[in-house]
C-alpha cells in the first residue's frame, strides 16, 4: 500500500511540473481557434518573450543572488559536452538521409532544445527559482546557435563546399545579440558588482519577468499547427525520437554519476529532452532551407514531449534524484 501511495505521489509531483506547462500551451491554441491570436500575434509574442520576457526574467534571478554561491562550472561544462557529444549523435545518424539539405534540418532538430522557456518553466513550477537554467543556459545556448549555423549553412551546399565566413560571422553576431545571453551577463555583473536595486526598479522587473512563461507557452500553442507536422513525417519522427527519448538516455545517467540532483538534473531533462525550439524553423528558413522538416519536428516533439517529459521526471522522482 505505501509503495502504490509513494508512486501516486510522484506522479502527481511530476504532473504538477508538466501539466501547467501544457494547459497554457492548449490554451494557445485554444485562442487561435477562437479568432483572438493569429499567426502574426503569435510570432510577435514570440518575439517579445525570447527579446524581453525571458531576458529580463534571468536577469532578475540572477541579479538578486550571490553568483558564486550557485557557479558550479562542472553542470556547465556537463551540459556544453552533452550537448556537443548530442550533435554528433544526430550528425551521424542523419548520414541515412539521402537529401542533403534535409540533414541540416535533421540535424538541428534533433539536439535544438527549447531550453531557455521550457527549462525556466520547469524549474520555476518546482523549485521557484531559475539559477540551474541560467547555468544550463551558459553551457548550451551558445553552442546551440553556432553549430545550427554550421549545419544548415554547409548543408545548403553541394559536398566539399566549405563554410565560409560569412555564415561564419553571422553565427558570432546572433551569439554576442543574443538576448538571452545579455541578459544573463547583464545579471552576472550586477550581482557580482553588487549594485543595489530602488524598490521600483524590483517592482517593475518582477512584473515585466511575470509575463515570460504565460505568454511564451501560449505563443508556442497558438503556432501549432498538425497539418504542417505531418509535412515530412519519417524523418520528422526519426528526429523527434532522438530529440525526445535517445539524447536524454545516453546523457542523463552521465549527470546523475556526476552527483547532480534536484535542479540541475530538472534542468538537464529541459536541455536534453524538451521539445525543438521553434526558432530552428526561422534559423532554417533564413539559411537556405524550406523549412518542412523544421517545422515537423517542432509540432511533434512539442505534442509528444507531454508524454515523454512527465516519463522522465516520474523516472527520475522515482529513484528520489529530484
């Protein structure tokens, strides 16, 4: 009997981290369908979460603690090797693809995490706070930009065609103007030059930081769209299952030897198993490519990581990890 309560328990400690998560996103789309969101507002709530929401947010957290009491420089070297280690996992798999053009495509949506939203979404839902994301995020983040540049940009060409430095230099740009980056510099200097913040200043960062998740989840709802989905369904599959169960399989046993708990783990799960960022199919589009696949992968993994999500953390709250 106490082991069939302690199991409900679990599950229901997971279902309160995944199912907030995945109501605001239906109610995205539930809003689409009812005229109030289109695709232009989406993306311009997109935009306004991944440009001020999400930036403002991890500098507010970061901004208020002491930085070096949660540095730990072996999660953020964790998540840049398991990251850089999951792109070479899909490189090699997406050589089974004929179409050249598709395997950049594959590629970055098979290890492109939704890391900043989901992650901090994740975290703030269990724990309240977001310092484990911020250092996922550093690990990353900055990778992610430069290999998906590297990967669509040489795949857009015809073999032995070398990346040149135009791509190059784009992939520096969106790095150093990513505004997730600056913000988490922007709060890492705050905190370790500890400035001090007047009472309206905290008052109006915290409300601007409250606006991130919401609007984020429903912005991703209200572009979901399964007709696109289905689009290049066998590749798209091939990619949602390395994205969603392989990457996390092989990684996450990795972390858990390393002896990271609570939520560095919750925080490896968002960057290893979350659903594609929907900015790959931008990436994609800017880069050459039509955007298919891209947008394939992100409908799937984001419809099937509320199962799969749910799996991991009940997994891993089952063997008390989290």
């Amino acid at each position: 009997y106490r082991t069939m309560e302690q199991m409900l328990e679990n599950l229901i400690y997971c279902l309160n981290a995944t199912i907030p998560i995945f109501l605001l996103m239906l109610l995205g789309l539930f809003f689409r369908k009812a005229g109030l969101f289109d695709d232009a507002f989406a993306g311009k709530l997109n935009r306004f979460v991944f440009t001020i929401g999400l930036p403002v947010m991890l500098f507010k957290d970061l901004s208020t603690q002491n930085f070096f009491a949660f540095w730990d420089g072996s999660f953020v070297l964790f998540c840049f090797f398991a990251t850089l280690l999951s792109i070479v996992m899909v490189a090699v798999a997406s050589l089974v693809i004929k179409q050249r053009p598709l395997r950049g495509e594959f590629i970055q949506g098979g290890y492109r995490s939704s890391t900043a939203l989901l992650g901090v979404a994740f975290l703030e839902n269990l724990y309240g706070s977001s310092e484990a994301a911020t250092l996922m995020i550093i690990g990353a983040v900055p990778l992610y930009n430069v290999a998906a540049v590297a990967t669509l940009s040489l795949t857009t060409r015809e073999a032995g065609e070398k990346l040149d430095g135009t791509a190059i230099l784009g992939a520096l740009r969106k790095l150093v103007t990513n505004p997730i980056i600056i913000g988490i510099v922007i709060g890492m200097a705050w905190s370790l030059l500890q400035i001090p913040q007047p009472v309206i200043f905290q008052k109006t960062v915290s409300s601007i930081s409250a606006t991130a998740t919401p609007l984020g989840l429903m912005a991703l709802g209200a572009s979901f769209d399964l007709k696109k989905a289905l689009g290049r369904w066998k590749p798209a599959v091939s990619a949602s299952v390395f994205k969603l169960v392989i990457v996390a399989a092989a990684f996450l046993p990795v972390g858990v030897a390393m002896g990271f708990r609570g939520e560095k783990l919750v925080a490896a799960v968002a960057m290893l198993a979350s659903p594609t960022t929907v900015s790959g199919f931008v990436m994609a589009r800017n880069l050459g490519h039509d955007g298919t696949l891209s947008s394939s992968i992100i409908m799937l993994t984001t419809l099937f990581s509320a199962f799969t999500l749910t799996a991991w953390l009940y997994l891993l709250k089952t063997m008390a990890l989290i």
